[in-house]
C-alpha cells in the first residue's frame, strides 16, 4: 500500500495549508481553520482537532460549528485509519466500524463508513484492493 498523508496539517509556505489526503472537506477545512496553522508548522490531526475545539480558536465560526468540524476530522481520520488495516490485513473495506468520541460511542454499517471516507477515499482504498487481488492470482 502506497503512502499518503492523511495525518497532518502543514503550511508550506505561509499561504497554501496542506491538509490530509483524501480529506472530503479539505477546502472547507483550509478556508476556516488555516489560520490555525502557522507557516512551516505540521499538525496532527489530534492537535488540529484541540486546536479548533479550544482556546485556540479565534475565529469567527461559532463554537457548535467548530466542535462538530473537530468531530468530523477525527471520524474521518479513525475510519482512515480502520479502513486502511482491514486492506491491508483483509483486502476488504470494512463492513462496520465502532468510535468513541466524548464519551459516547458510534456504530457504523458499510454505507455509513462510505459516506464517512468521501468518494475519493473509499475509490483509493478500492483500487488498492482491486491491485491486491491481482497479485495474489
């Protein structure tokens, strides 16, 4: 399985933020948490969840729209994470997927963990399966 960053933030320049490959919301995410980032700072998603859930966010957006953003990029980031074991141990997509966020715990069937990855997420996780079963013939 090929390499991609789906772990970090990152301003390579001070004007373009770098977000995690694949991420469905990558504009969205760039236009309204860039700031949270500074020019040649990298950034784990943990961090640049904490960084829009907390203190350190100063932007305009309301804190009820920055906590459910924080939500999805760490939903995202454990499916990406879930999703990429079960390829590689399993040449499968998972079939269900269980988080625990803020105490509470979320269960996903196959359709939900799609919508969860994004198109081009679950289209790379399937071609990396489609390349598996090649070489295993």
């Amino acid at each position: 399985m090929r390499s991609i960053n789906y772990s970090f933030f990152k301003h390579e320049d001070g004007q373009t933020l770098t977000t995690p490959t694949l991420f469905p919301y990558s504009e969205m995410f760039a236009a309204r948490y860039g700031a949270q980032v500074w020019p040649g700072e990298r950034v784990d998603v943990r961090e640049m969840a904490a960084r829009m859930r907390h203190e350190l966010y100063s932007g305009e957006e309301t804190p009820n729209l920055a906590d459910f953003d924080a939500f999805m990029l760490i939903e995202w980031h454990e499916l990406m994470l879930y999703t990429e074991d079960s390829v590689v141990n399993f040449n499968a997509l998972p079939v269900e997927f269980y988080l625990e966020y803020e105490d509470v715990e979320y269960h996903y069937d196959f359709e939900q963990c799609l919508q969860v990855l994004g198109g081009a997420a679950a289209h790379h996780f399937l071609r990396e399966i489609d390349a598996g079963e090649k070489g295993c013939a």
